[in-house]
C-alpha cells in the first residue's frame, strides 16, 4: 500500500518505482524557461483519496516565499495521511518537503520523511546544479552519498510546480508526449506524460473544463496496465490539479480536489444548470 500514497503525492505527481518509465537519457527541459505564473506565496490546497467507495486519506500541498544562501526560493511542503478505518489498519504519516529557484524552478534541497505502516524512509537531498551531483543524507541509516545528475533535472514535489509554470498547454496536441527529467532516491528517471485532450468534470465546486493526461506507468506491482492512471488538471492559469484516477492490480483509487485557498489566478468554475 506505501506505493499508493506515493503516487499520489506527486500526481500530486506517485510509487515513483512505478510511476517512472524509463531510465532518463537526455535533457528534456527548456535552457531558460519562462515563468507562467501559474501559483504564487501563500497557495494551498487539499485532496480526499478514495480507495473505491472508501475515503481512506488526506493529502495537502501548500508553498511559501523563502531564501536559501540568500537566493529567493520557494518552500513546498507536502502532506499526507490516512484516516478513519483506513488508519487503524495502515497508518500512513508522509512528509515531503522542496527548496527550488524561484525564477527557473530548480530544485536545491528536497527532504522525504515518510511513514507507512511500519516501513520508514528519512532522506534529506541537496542538488548541485553546476557540479551536476546530488548528495543524498539518508539519515535513518546515517549515511551520505553522491550521485551524477542530469542537467535541469528535478525532484517529486519541485516537479509538480515545475510542470505547472514553465509548460504552455496552449498550443499541446492530442497524444503529445511532455518529459521531464527526475531524480529519486539515487537513480535519474524520465517522468512522461501524454495529453489526451479536453474534458468538463463535475465536483464539488462547479463543472470545471480541464486537460487530460496520462502519465506513463510500469504494469504489474502496482497498476493494472500501462495506462492505468489519468490525471485531469484545470484548463486556466493556474494548471490546478482536479482529479486523480487509477487502476490497481486491486481495485481502484481516486483523488479530488476537495479544498484551496490563496490561487494566484481566477479559478473557472462553470456553474451547473439547476
């Protein structure tokens, strides 16, 4: 079950194990990308998972203004845990955490302290961008290593935001593929998602006209095939995610978004006909 949550962090990008395709090969972000502005200091929001008809667990997001070595960066936080019925069986309290630029979105310290019914994972990790290496402290094991990266590469949560500001959907095709360069743990990834076209959901807040996606997935362990997961986000500046869906080997999962506060762009929300 740890894979699950996981997933949905990042997806709210998400097990990474899984949810990555392919080992990276090549640098796939733009030299100097241009900020959208899709989010600003103060944003947050919260989604409720649904293991099928179950509600087995919150997640949050929220980022603010801060500095690292005087450079103006963005702190995300990340949140999330299991509740009602679903904690007296599996107890899940995961914490992740991204310092990244403020102007190019690359990430320079991401920290991943995560429990999950009994597994643990302390990592703090701290990128070198001119020197391409990542130090990666895992502090339950009290050790620390270096390891390559790919240039511009990103972390889970710096990712997310990454996608959000620096990626214009405004001229995306359908079935065209975004990739994006990852680093987790101690391994390089390429992070694919695949545009699947424009779709109006129903949630609690209105209609909301949004894009599809479908992030690329390994088969087996966790999903039941290679296109188990859909990812829907708001079709307006501020690129929100709405909903989350995914197929398992068991069952089904579903994340919508169920509360935000403080987006840096209106929110279109078409109301529905009475």
């Amino acid at each position: 079950m740890r894979f699950i949550y996981l997933i949905l962090l990042i997806c709210f990008v998400l097990s990474f194990s899984d949810l990555f395709s392919q080992k990276i090969l090549s640098d796939s972000i733009p030299e100097t990308p241009t900020s959208l502005n899709a989010f600003k200091n103060g944003e947050w929001f919260e989604f409720r998972v649904y293991y099928g008809v179950f509600n087995t667990s919150y997640i949050s997001l929220k980022i603010d203004a801060d500095t690292i070595n005087s450079r103006p960066v963005f702190h995300a936080q990340g949140y999330g845990k299991t509740v009602g019925l679903a904690r007296l069986f599996f107890k899940v309290e995961d914490y992740y955490e991204s310092f990244f630029d403020q102007k190019n979105g690359l990430p320079y310290r991401f920290i991943r302290d995560i429990y999950e019914g009994g597994y643990t994972k302390n990592n703090e990790i701290f990128f070198d961008h001119e020197k391409r290496i990542a130090r990666v402290h895992d502090k339950k094991n009290n050790t620390k290593n270096d390891y390559p990266i790919k240039k511009n590469v990103q972390d889970l949560i710096s990712a997310y935001y990454y996608l959000r500001s620096f990626y214009d959907t405004s001229k995306i095709k359908i079935n065209q593929t975004i990739g994006l360069n990852m680093f987790f743990d101690n391994e390089n990834y390429l992070f694919k998602l695949k545009f699947l076209g424009k779709e109006i959901l129903e949630t609690k807040f209105g209609n909301v006209e949004c894009l599809k996606f479908r992030p690329y997935v390994q088969s087996g362990r966790v999903f039941k095939e290679q296109e188990s997961v859909n990812l829907w986000i708001s079709n307006d500046k501020n690129r929100l995610p709405v909903r989350l869906q995914a197929d398992l080997a068991v069952g089904s999962i579903k994340c919508d978004l169920e509360n935000f506060k403080n987006l840096n762009n209106p929110f279109n929300i078409q109301l529905r006909d009475e």
